[in-house]
C-alpha cells in the first residue's frame, strides 16, 4: 500500500522551526515572563476600562500625520523592514492576533512578512493601512508601543499581550532614525540612545538625556506621573500624545513655552478611558519572602519607608521632591522640567524591568542599594544589603 504523503509544501513543515532557530542563533531567548495579572474589566467603571484599553491599544490619536506624512516612516517599513530586523529593534508580536499560515506564505524572511505581520494587526503598538495594491499607505503608533510587551511564550519577541510593562528592548531612537523624514544631524543623537530609552523633551529644546522607559501598570494610588512628577497621569498622557506620538489635539504648558495646536482634537475626549484603564492595571503580584527576604524587609522600613511610603508607594503622593544633590541623582534630565526636582519612584515589579534610576544609571539592584548606601551613609553591612536586595526582588 503506498504510504500517504502530507500535501503542503515542505518550506510551509520548516519554516516556524528554522524562525525559531535562527531567533536562537541571533542570541534572542525563547524563556517566557511571568504572566502580568489581567486588568480588572469590572464594576461600575468596566465600559470605560474596556474603551480605555482599546485606546491604549490601538488608538493613534491621528499620529499618521507626523509619522506618515512628515517623516516617512511607513515608505521604510514597506520596502525594507524584515520581520527578523523589526525584533532586533524590540518591537513585539502579538501571539493573539498572528495568523501563522498567512504570515508564513507571505515570505517571513522579507518586507511582505511585516507587511502581513501589520495587516493582522499583529505588531504590538503599530498601525497600518494599505492601499488596493497591497503596499502601506498610513503608519501610526499607540500608548503599547512603549508601555506594553509580550511574554514570549511562543518565542522572544512573540507571546501574549503584557500591557503597561516597559518594552525595555524597544530601540525608540534607532526606529526613528530610520525614517527618511529626519535631518541627518539628528540622527546620530536618536541611534545614541539605546533599547528601553526614550527623550521626551529632544523634540522642544534639542538636548539628549533619555530615559528609561517607565511601567504604566500599578498607577491607581500614584498621584504624579513621570520621574519628576510633572502633573497627574492624564497632563502626561495629552502632552505625549500630542507632542511626541504627534496626534492630532491640544497641548500647553506656559511654563516651558510649549504650545501645540492641531484640528481636530482627537485626544481629550479619550483621556479619562485611558486613565481608566492604566489605573486598572495592576503591578506584578509580590513574591513571598523567605528569611533573607523577612530581613530585608526590617533594613528597608528602618532605612528607606520615609521616601517609599508603604514598600511600594512614594512620598510625592504628600507633594515631597528631591534635589539630585539629595539623592545623588544627575539633575540633567530634571533641569529641563518644571519641578527641576525628581520624585522618589514607586516600587513595582522591580525584579521584572531593569535597569535602575531615571536614566537607567544603576544595572541591578544592588547597585540601587550599593548607591544609597554611600550617598545616605546608611552603613549597611555586607549581608544587610543583600537582605535588602532580596525585598526588592519581592515587591
């Protein structure tokens, strides 16, 4: 009896195993995170937490004008991005959403691959239209392209939504700089900044200290947003927006002689479902603590709970900034602000998303403690700070 035969092509049987193969090989890890807690979609607030997170998902506010129109950026994405070179960049794949035997016969290795990969909505932060001949036409950002990730539970790069965790392998800069529409001297200065940072001030006074890309879960008892707590979480959602995603409304801010005005205004009506729905998001459950852990917890509430209120809240919440000098913090970033102070950051999933400090400056968190240590003269033992390490590991 003849021995029956699969019918599909043998590039259609190897494909998905040669990608993760040479995933592999380009050194990206196929080890998945630890599942973010779902948003709560319930009670009297669950229709606007559920537009809200259409909004933080797909919403572009209109940016196809800056990202399209101006800077040519989509012109790139359709003639020359591969879907390998886009995950070299950090930007990440919605399991969800992705249609395998479509993108596979749509040549993974080519620009048609990441055109398929947008036309299923796939790319986490990233949007696309299409004109009749198949080529893109608009290409727009949202909030997840930076505040949101993926577990990797298919591989590096590709899993399950992971929304309000910083995309900390996101090479902003390097994506920018790849747009026609950019003036070559600034080019150099966005590629400088490496994955996981990003400068939100570069576009106003033409100076370079990028900083790491924050979480947006774990907000609902924050009063401040930002690292030097500009104003709540709604002033930071308009401004960026409408000044760095380049959306079509309104932002104003007298003090650092910042107005933009675009019609019509596609963001203020959307602020308080966004709102809504980043203060859903809950942080990353605390881990249980062993005895190291138990010991830590007694250094950090003798030594850091008067700026850290309660383990995981901050002291801005009472209106309370620091000086750089206080700290030992570079004021760079903080000079170019309103307040020129930095607010003490709450602590939340820190385990899940070095580095450290606004510009990213401390690698671990025993670098955070070694710093403090020397800069506050807490005379920590050796052992003490790795005590304490292991709290801040848990929270």
């Amino acid at each position: 009896m003849r021995r029956q035969t699969s019918s599909r092509p043998p590039i259609i049987k190897w494909l998905p195993w040669s990608i993760a193969a040479i995933l592999a090989a380009c050194g990206l890890s196929t080890r998945g995170l630890v599942q973010a807690p779902d948003p709560a979609l319930a009670g009297p607030e669950a229709d606007l937490v559920a537009e809200g997170q259409q909004i933080f998902r797909y919403e572009t506010f209109g940016d196809e004008q800056q990202w399209t129109d101006t800077l040519r950026l989509h012109e790139v994405v359709d003639q020359k991005l591969q879907p390998l070179e886009a995950l070299r960049l950090g930007l990440k794949v919605d399991v969800d959403k992705l249609h395998l035997g479509r993108f596979l016969l749509h040549n993974p290795f080519g620009a048609s691959g990441t055109r398929e990969l947008l036309r299923e909505d796939a790319v986490v932060g990233v949007r696309a239209q299409f004109g009749p001949d198949g080529h893109i036409t608009k290409l727009g950002i949202t909030c997840a392209l930076c505040h949101s990730t993926v577990d990797n539970s298919f591989v590096h790069g590709i899993g399950h939504r992971l929304d309000g965790w910083p995309n900390r392998d996101l090479d902003v800069g390097a994506i920018i700089a790849m747009a026609p529409g950019i003036p070559e001297d600034k080019k150099a200065v966005y590629r400088s900044w490496g994955k996981g940072k990003y400068d939100p001030r570069f576009n106003f006074d033409g100076k370079s200290t990028p900083l790491v890309l924050p979480p947006a879960y774990g907000l609902a008892n924050v009063r401040n947003e930002t690292y030097t707590a500009d104003a709540p979480i709604s002033y930071w959602n308009n401004y960026v927006a409408v000044t760095q995603m380049g959306g079509m409304g309104n932002f104003s801010e007298p003090r650092l002689g910042i107005e933009v005005h675009r019609e019509p205004d596609l963001v203020t009506a959307r602020l308080p479902a966004l709102r809504a729905y980043q203060h859903s998001l809950a942080a990353p459950r605390s881990m249980a603590l062993d005895a190291a852990g138990q010991r830590g917890k007694t250094v950090f509430d003798s030594q850091c709970s008067g700026c850290h209120v309660g383990g995981n809240g901050t002291d801005n919440n009472a209106g309370v900034l620091h000086d750089p000098a206080e700290t030992g913090m570079d004021g760079a970033y903080a000079e170019r602000t309103v307040n020129k102070r930095y607010r003490t950051t709450p602590l939340r999933g820190l385990r899940f998303h070095p580095p450290y400090f606004h510009d990213g400056s401390a690698a671990t968190l025993a670098d955070v403690v070694a710093h403090y240590n020397r800069r506050r003269s807490l005379n920590l033992t050796d052992v003490q700070q790795r005590d304490l390490v292991r709290y801040l590991e848990s929270l």
